[in-house]
C-alpha cells in the first residue's frame, strides 16, 4: 500500500538518512492531533514521516463499511467557535462538506409533556451576546419562569469567571450550578443538555474550569460561536481520504499499520523510533496518541511525574444506529428531554442509504450502558424512539447495530487539569499531542487540532524553523 512518499505494507520503510534542511521529524499516530502536526510542520519545511498503527487515518472520528453502507463510529458535531478544527477542514479542503448552520437551532424535545406540546427550541437572534439568547430563553418551554430568570443570572456569574484560574480545576460544574440558583431541572433541561454532549459529563462529574470555558467560549463569547457543523459526509472521507490527500501533497511520508515499538535518544542527541523491522532516525518527535500509550512509550525522565497520565480518567460514548424503511424525521438533528435518548441525527445522505432513514443515536456518559449487549439496548431504544418519533410506529426496522467506544475522551473530573502536560517534555526533541494534553478545552476534535499546532510550534522553534506559517487562532477563542 502506498501514501506519498513512502511505501510500507510489510516492506521496507524508504531511506529516511538523508536530511533536507528543517531536519527529520517523525509523528507517532495518525489521529487529528498527529495529522494536524504533521502538516504544520511540513508546511514550515520540515521534512516528516507519520506513523500510525491502524489501516487508517482520523483516530476515533473514523468510518467503516457495512454492507452497501459507510457507517461513521459515532456522531461528531463541532461549534463556529472551534476555529482550530475549521482551520483544519480548510487545510485539508473539506470545510464545504462540514457546513455550520447559519443560525444555532436545536430542537428540544420532552417526552414527560403532552404531544403536540413537547417541543422546545434553543435558538439565537441576530443580537449581541448575551442578548442573542434572550428570547429563545425567554419562551423556552421546559423551564419554569422562575428558572428562566435564575438561568440568565448563573450565566451572568459564569461569564465572570477567569479562566485562567486554577481553583476552578478543583470544583464541580454541578455544585457551582447549585449554589447558583440552579434547579435540578434547570440543569437537567439546559446545562446538562449542552454539557453533555461537549464535556461527555453530567455537570456534578465535571470540572468547573472545563464547564465554564465551554460554555463561555460557545454561548457567552460572539453571538455565532456555538453555531453548529457536522459532516455531511461520512468522516473518514475527511479525516482518511482528504487528510491522506494533503499529506501527500505537503510531501508527508504516511504509513499505515506500522505501530511504534519504542522511542529513545541516540548517540548523535536525535531520535530512534522502532517499529517491526526497522528504525527511523529523528530530529524531533511527536508522539500524538492516547495517554495511556503515551505513558507507555515515553522514555524516563521526560515527564516530572509520567504517572499522571493513568490518572486522567476516561469517559465513553455508545452511538445507536437504526435504519427504518422509511423517513420518520424531518430535521437534521434533535435532542429529547425525559427518555434515555440523547442526540438523534438523520446519517441517511451521508451513509449512501437509498430507501428509508438511517437515525444515529449519540450517547454520552454511557458508563452503564457501553458494554451491554445488543438485544437489551434494541430492547431499550426502539421503544423510545417510538416515543418520541410518531412516525416510527409503523415503520420497519431494517438494520440495529451499536458502535462503542470505550474511551471516547478523557473524563472531564474536577482535578483532571493538573494531570493534563503541555507539548513540551522535558526531553529535548520530544513532544506531546493529542486531545488530552492541556490545550484548555475538554476532549473533542478541536482540542486535538490545537494540541497537533501546539506540538509542532514547540518543535519547529527546537529546530530552529519559522513559527510563521502556523495558523493563529490560539487568541481568537480565548
């Protein structure tokens, strides 16, 4: 199998001694952490080889075939405010297959209201913050007025915080809400609503440094910010096929199931990364996979206290996916209050199905459910689904299948911000990426597009290259 300029299907990797200027680096996974590396640091010349165990590129925001279907293994969505991530479907030239819609819209609805009644929708106006939200707020159905009014306060209080503090780290989203004035239904019905799906934490699990910047980046910062986009393709055409094709067009050497061994210093102050068969010789390293390889891989000394990274919990997804013999949603996407059904988003165009709907569910700290088995979860699911979709009780249910992923993120605890290192290690050459790395946002694919800038900016300045190709949106969301 060939990618660019290198070849490695149980072969020889090509000669990797002779360095242009800019120097040798190689990247350790092929996820958007180390994807986005590679190309920021072959963009600033740097010559770059990328390697990555699976068949594939994109990490844990990738497709698979299912018979005449291509299937994505969960349902990714992203916010205007994710500048990182949209520079990187630009990078990659697929930011018109991942469009964001032109004004926020989630339609909200509560099965523990009457039909014809339950839905609700949060929206915003074309006004400045935090007015953008007054209106959807103030007819926003499943809250008491009281509970409107006090929603608006804690949001006041939440735009308050600084960030940058280190005490936030240490409290709950959930106790902070409390003592806010926050009903457990407001937290149910709104906070957690939005919490949910960005921090894969209900508000007492998460930290209230990473529930304040989600929610003061996405809702409290520019009147578009939480805009929603998701791919309206299926994902490995952007993060496998586009990304492969902008590798090779930055002259990135890409190779595929080709897992790393081991990394260590060599007598010429470089680096040797193995992987079955054969040695690469670096300048820098970027080892952009999860902190448990990480850890795993990382030579002694190079973090003052490499234990932390087994201490950052992690956190999974379960997505859901049925096909019916017919259409039984009209919107894009919906969110459901009162059953156990999370997000719903119609995959039909996007997954080449050409009779009927595919729905896909996306549940988030599905801690109790990741591992059961597919007939409990058809048994739990297709009943609320017809609870929630009319149109479903007379449909046929073609396909149910489930997709988990037991470590879909880190778990956003209260304390997990001290555990999180930076790009830097404290071994000269070697550096760290990846969604989990102190980026500052919780674990999604922009964390990890800022992590792989990240990375590469440190080790561009190590090698002694100009930082002024990096992109720059490090200060536009902060």
């Amino acid at each position: 199998m060939t990618h660019g300029n290198g070849t490695r299907d149980g072969g020889q990797l090509a000669d990797v001694s002779a360095l242009r200027p800019g120097g040798h680096a190689v990247v350790v996974g092929g996820g958007l952490a180390g994807v986005t590396a590679a190309l920021a640091l072959a963009d600033a010349g740097v010559r770059v080889t990328l390697l990555e165990g699976r068949p594939r590129l994109g990490g844990l925001a990738f497709s698979f075939q299912r018979g005449d279907l291509t299937v994505d293994n969960g349902q990714h969505v992203y916010l205007r405010c994710c500048t990182a991530y949209r520079w990187f479907l630009d990078r990659i030239g697929g930011a018109a297959l991942a469009p964001v819609q032109d004004r926020l819209d989630v339609p909200v609805l509560d099965l523990a209201r009457p039909e014809g009644r339950r839905l609700g929708r949060l929206r915003r106006d074309a006004l400045p913050v935090p007015l953008h939200l007054g209106r959807s707020l103030a007819t926003y159905p499943h809250l008491s007025l009281a509970e409107r009014a006090s929603v608006g306060r804690a949001a006041l209080a939440l735009k308050g915080l600084d960030l940058a503090d280190p005490a936030l780290d240490t409290q709950d989203f959930g106790s902070w809400l409390a003592a806010h004035g926050q009903s457990a239904r407001a937290i149910e019905a709104l906070w957690d609503l939005v919490g949910v799906a960005t921090l894969n934490a209900v508000a007492g699990d998460a930290s209230l440094g990473l529930a304040a910047m989600v929610f003061k980046t996405g809702l409290l910062s520019d009147p578009g910010a939480a805009d929603i986009g998701w791919a309206h393709v299926p994902l490995g055409e952007l993060h496998d096929r586009l990304a492969r094709k902008a590798l090779d067009s930055a002259g990135v050497r890409t190779e595929v199931r080709t897992r790393v061994t081991s990394i260590r210093t060599n007598e010429n102050g470089g680096w040797s990364v193995q992987v079955p068969g054969e040695t690469l010789e670096a300048d820098a390293v970027v080892l952009a996979v999860p902190q448990r390889e990480a850890h795993d891989l990382l030579p002694a000394g190079a973090l003052d206290a490499p234990g932390n990274l087994l201490e950052i919990g992690t956190a999974p997804i379960l997505n859901v996916h049925v096909i019916y013999d017919r259409k039984v949603l009209a919107t894009p996407f919906l969110t459901a209050l009162g059953t156990p059904v999370q997000w719903v988003f119609d995959r039909t165009d996007a997954s080449g199905l050409k009779e009927g709907q595919y729905l896909a569910l996306s549940q988030s700290t599905a801690q109790n459910e990741i591992d059961e088995p597919v007939a409990a979860l058809r048994e739990r699911y297709l009943p609320e689904l017809e609870r929630l979709l009319p149109r479903t009780r007379g449909a046929e249910v073609k396909d149910f299948f489930v997709t988990r992923e037991r470590t879909a993120t880190f778990a956003p605890a209260p304390g997990v911000g001290r555990l999180r290192p930076g790009a830097r290690t404290k071994a000269s050459g070697l550096y760290l990426a990846g969604a989990w790395t102190a980026t500052g946002w919780p674990a999604t694919m922009e964390s990890a597009v800022r992590s792989g800038v990240g990375a590469a900016g440190a080790a561009l300045g190590a090698l002694g290259r100009s930082r002024g190709l990096l992109p720059d949106f490090f200060e536009e969301a902060a």
